[in-house]
C-alpha cells in the first residue's frame, strides 16, 4: 500500500532505500561480497535476481553467490 500523495509506503516495517535500489546503484561497479565460509569475493556485479548475486572477477571468472550465503556487499573504494 503506497501514500498516493508521496509514493511511500504505509507500512512502518519498511522504510529507507530498498534493497533493489542498493543493487541498481551497484550494477557494473566493483564490490567486496563475503559469504558464510569466511571468504570474501571480488568482481564487478553483474546480475541479482531474488535468489543469487552475479559477480565477473577480474579473470573473467563469473560466480553465482546464492543470497542465503551472503553476509554483506559493498562497493569497493577508488
């Protein structure tokens, strides 16, 4: 349910930037991704849908990262 006069949503549980909008700003810029086992994945993010992330690393090499493995993303510095 969205506010007609502001678009926002009527909901108290949501608020602030979405996570899609956090991925649409990333596309094709580089991000540090780590995941449960400890590791922490490099590449540029090229795809998300509702399930996985697509990273292309510098080799070339594309990663699928299923979410539910994901601890955080962000976008490299420089």
């Amino acid at each position: 349910m969205n506010d007609k006069a502001t678009g926002k949503t009527k909901f108290s549980q949501v608020w602030g930037k979405r996570s899609h909008e956090f991925f649409a700003e990333l596309e094709n810029k580089p991000v540090l991704v780590a995941v449960s086992s400890g590791k922490v994945f490099k590449g540029n993010l090229i795809g998300v849908d509702i399930y996985d992330l697509i990273i292309r690393q510098s080799t070339g090499l594309e990663l699928l990262i299923p979410k539910g493995n994901v601890i955080y993303v962000h976008p490299v510095a420089g």
